[in-house]
C-alpha cells in the first residue's frame, strides 16, 4: 500500500498553484472574428440580375403593339407592371418589360402575390409585394448572406413590425416584414434557402403575409425585376 500523505492541503495547493501558473502562461488566443461583411457570407454565388427591359411608351403605342416588339404578352407586361387595362398606357409612362431571368436566387416563399410593386391609389408607393400565406408559414433566404437586422420593431420600420433585413453582394439588401418570429440573429451567416422567419401579421398588416422588398444601394425596386 502506498503512504497516504499526511497533510493533503499541501499536495492540492502545491496542484492548484501549478493550475493557475499554466493558465497564466497559455498563450493568447486568436479573438473570436464575427462576420462583418457579407463577403464573409457569401459561399456560392447567387447573382441578382435585373432581368427586365425598362421600355417608355411613345405616342401612340398600344400595350399590344410593345408586346410584339419585345416577344413578350399583353398578360404578362400588364402582371408585372400591374395595370388592369392595357388600354390605359399613356405616353411617357415606364413599363418593365418581363425578359429572361438570369438571377439564380430563389423565392422567398411559394404563394400569389395579392399586393405588387408601385403606387397605390392614396396610400403612396409599395415598395415591395406581399405573399399571403398562413401564419408560421416558412420564409426562406433568397440568396447567402450577411444578417443585418433582426428585430421586433426596427427603428423607421415600425409599421412592418417584426422584421429581418439580409445584406448580399452589390449593394444588395432584403427584407421580410410582418413575421410572426424571427429566427436569426443579427451578425450571423445566412445560406440561401435557410428558414429566416415565419409568416405572421405583425405591424400594421391586416391579416398574415410576408412583405418582402430588395433594396440596390439603400433604395427599393421592384423585386420582379430579381426574382426568377
Ligand atoms: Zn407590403
């Protein structure tokens, strides 16, 4: 049998003092390094290219008439820049003209869009489109990138209550508004197709959809102009 020592307080001391001279002498470790930048994100490319032609109306053309010119429908020229009758086009009015889309980045969820891009009747200018969908519905991040917000109620957003912003490459941001939860934080990396939120109606939405818009270099465009 092995002599137990007689003062045991000494030995753990002795091992306690050792302890703390090695964790003194550890060497510094590299500081943690958060993203700062969506460049620190971005792992495949997801490019938002504008896939549509601006075309302004001349005198006397009919939406006919520019359909024809651009290999396109009467339909889908009044969808995207949501005119109810074609025969209303006046000159000088800027109609996107629907082309072949070379964006590789994907929707954010799968619905109709019950509000688009533009000016509404007394109510100023959309600037974005509203999916319908179920409440805690999943909504997914179009492309990679950087998390810039995550808020209940964001400062100069508060009518779109709950609320993520997406930072991407070129200038590019987007924002998923009314959630019911949001579930990411700001500062984090982002796949394409990670569930970023859910659907709700917080803010001022009368009923639950998600309110999305891009935004190039701070100001909103149409996002039918990027979505595939
Ligand atoms: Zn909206």
């Amino acid at each position: 049998m092995s002599p137990v020592p007689k003062r045991p307080w000494i030995w753990l001391s002795i091992l306690l003092i050792i302890a703390i001279s090695v964790s003194c002498t550890r060497r510094p470790q590299p500081p943690v390094s958060f993203p700062t930048t969506p460049k620190d994100c971005i792992r495949s490319s997801h490019d938002f290219v504008e896939k549509s032609k601006i075309h302004i109306v001349k005198k006397r053309e009919t939406l006919y008439g520019i359909s024809k010119m651009y290999d396109t429908s009467v339909e889908e020229i009044a969808r995207v820049n949501e005119i109810t009758e074609p025969s209303s086009i006046s000159s000088g009015q800027l109609l996107i003209i629907p082309g072949e889309s070379v964006s590789n980045i994907r929707w954010p969820l799968k619905g109709k869009i019950s509000s688009y891009y533009g000016r509404r009747v007394n109510r100023g200018l959309h600037t974005g489109i509203d999916i319908p969908a179920s409440k805690g519905t999943p909504i997914r991040a179009v492309a990679d990138g950087l998390v810039v917000a995550s808020e209940n109620k964001l400062n100069g957003y508060s009518k779109y209550g709950r609320i993520v912003i997406l930072e991407h490459r070129d200038g590019i941001r987007t924002l998923y508004a009314h959630n019911k939860k949001n579930h990411v934080r700001s500062g984090s990396c982002i796949d394409a197709g990670d569930v970023i939120a859910e659907v709700g109606s917080s803010g001022n939405a009368t009923a639950p959809h998600l309110h999305f818009e891009i935004m190039k270099n701070g100001s909103p465009v149409n996002p039918l102009r990027y979505l595939p």
